[in-house]
C-alpha cells in the first residue's frame, strides 16, 4: 500500500520530469547560439548581418535581453512588462498568421517605433542598416529560423469609408466576441477578465486601455489596428479573430475601437452625435 510520501515523491519526480524539457528548451548555451551566427536579414535592397551587429547590441539592447538573448538582462528585475525571450522566436508584432515567425520587415519596424507602455524606445536614431543588422542578431537567437520560414503577410483589403451604421456594426462585433471582457466595456482595460490575465510564460499581463491616449503597441494607423486582431498579438491572451469576423468586420471594429480611444477622429465624433451607447454584455445576441 503507497505511504502519503511515497505518493508524493511519484508526484514530484513527473512534476519535474515535465518541466525540465519545456524549461531546457529555452535555455540554450552559447555555443547552441552562435552556429547560427550566418543567419542573414534582408529588408528591401539592405542585408543584414549578425556580426556587424553585435557592437550594437551590446550597447543598446543587452541590459535587457541579456547577452543570451533570453530576457534575462542585469536591467529585468526592475522592467515591467517583462523583456522579450528572443530565444523562444514569439513576437507579438507581426502582418504574419498567428503562430508563424515574423518577416524582417516586422522585426525592423518594431526596432524602430518600440513598444510604447514598455522599457523599449524607438530607435529611430539608428541607421536602416543597423537597424537590419540587429534583425538579423535578433533571429540567431532562436532555432526557429533555422527550421520555419516566416509566415505569409495577410492581405489587409482597403480602408472602406466610414459610415454610422459601420460603428454601430463595429460595437456588435465588439460584443460579440466578447472584447469587453478583457478591455471593459468602455475600453478601460477593467473587464471582469483584466485582473487575471498572464501572458504564455505565466507573467501578469494588462489588456490594453484604449482610452489612455497611449498608442497601440503594434502601430497606430487603422491598417495598424486591424492587423493586430487578424493576426493576434503571439506570447500574449490576446488571440488572432481571423477565423471569428469577416474582413467587412474587423473594418467596423476599427471604426467602432475609434470612438472608445482619447484622440479625436472622426468616429468619435460620429458616435457622439449618434448618442452611442457602451455595449451592454446582459443584451441578447445581435440587440446591443
């Protein structure tokens, strides 16, 4: 007959025997990293190369990534959100399918504008031929680039004109997937969800608060806005809404997430005028 111990032992060695693969899997070494230290990018008629790069890295990106590329830099105990784990080959910004790596062209644009809410700043004061090269030291990190090739870019169909009625739609679309829950109704980032969100690594996680007047991580044009919930923000609880709303759509709730946001448009204009009311998440399927 098994002693409480005895069971508690066999418990223990599968809880480790589990984690120690999906730890190590992460963890890789210097020498794992440098035999992809050929890794090219490749941003419009500039190539970029990982040993033309690492000067710069040291000088701007190493205190928080870490000189593994793992996040773990001398500046991450006091960085929040936490910095990115290159090693695992998860970004958040991408015009690529949930799930599939980025094109150097994401990676390039993301040096540049930073993350806004976040330690990382635009390093637009950098060269595009440093900038491509860092792409390129950003990418050894992870053996994902060795085996996968970046995901094909969705096709973002043209802006239509806004309309009344497109609002409206946009603030049932809104509803219906049930945005509130994480952003509140009013975009306040205080749904009944926002308190516990954690993105993959288990990290606490904030939606984001459309009506703070910050810019949206992954770019602030509508092209922008619609991309990130056709493609997902990866790493993060924030899902791809391809397979959930219509190309016509994901246009409406561009339009409608304008209206919940601190800037002016013309949107939140229109809504005003309208006496637009905040979704109701009590209301029947398709009667906001």
């Amino acid at each position: 007959m098994w002693t409480s111990l005895q069971k508690w032992s066999l418990l223990l060695g599968a809880a480790v025997a589990v984690a120690l693969p999906l730890n190590s899997s992460a963890q890789l070494t210097t020498q794992d990293i440098d035999v992809r230290n050929g890794i090219a990018a490749h941003v419009g008629s500039i190539t970029g190369h990982v040993k033309d790069a690492k000067g710069t890295y040291r000088r701007y990106c190493v205190g928080c990534h870490g000189t593994l590329g793992d996040g773990e830099g001398e500046n991450e105990p006091w960085v929040d959100p936490k910095p990115r784990n290159f090693q695992l080959g998860v970004f958040k910004c991408r015009s690529t399918p949930t799930g599939t790596l980025p094109t150097d062209e994401d990676l390039f644009d993301t040096i540049a504008r930073g993350m806004d809410r976040s330690n990382m700043p635009q390093w637009s004061h950098l060269t595009k031929q440093e900038r491509v090269d860092l792409v390129a030291y950003v990418k050894h990190f992870s053996p994902r680039w060795t085996n996968e090739k970046p995901g094909t870019p969705i096709t973002i169909p043209p802006e239509p004109e806004v309309t009344a009625d497109r609002i409206k739609a946009g603030r049932d679309v809104f509803a219906r997937v049930q945005c509130w829950k994480c952003h509140g109704v009013l975009g306040m980032a205080n749904g009944p969800s926002a308190s516990t969100l954690t993105d993959d690594l288990g990290k606490p996680i904030l939606p984001y608060n459309f009506t703070e007047g910050a810019r949206p991580k992954c770019g602030e044009t509508d092209k922008d806005i619609y991309r990130i919930f056709m493609t997902g923000l990866d790493g993060t609880p924030m899902p791809s809404y391809a397979d959930n709303i219509k190309p016509d759509e994901a246009w409406d709730l561009v339009f409608y997430l304008r209206t919940l946001m601190a800037q002016h448009s013309k949107e939140k204009g229109m809504a005003k005028s309208l006496g637009l009311k905040p979704v109701d998440p009590n209301a029947p399927a398709g009667q906001q």
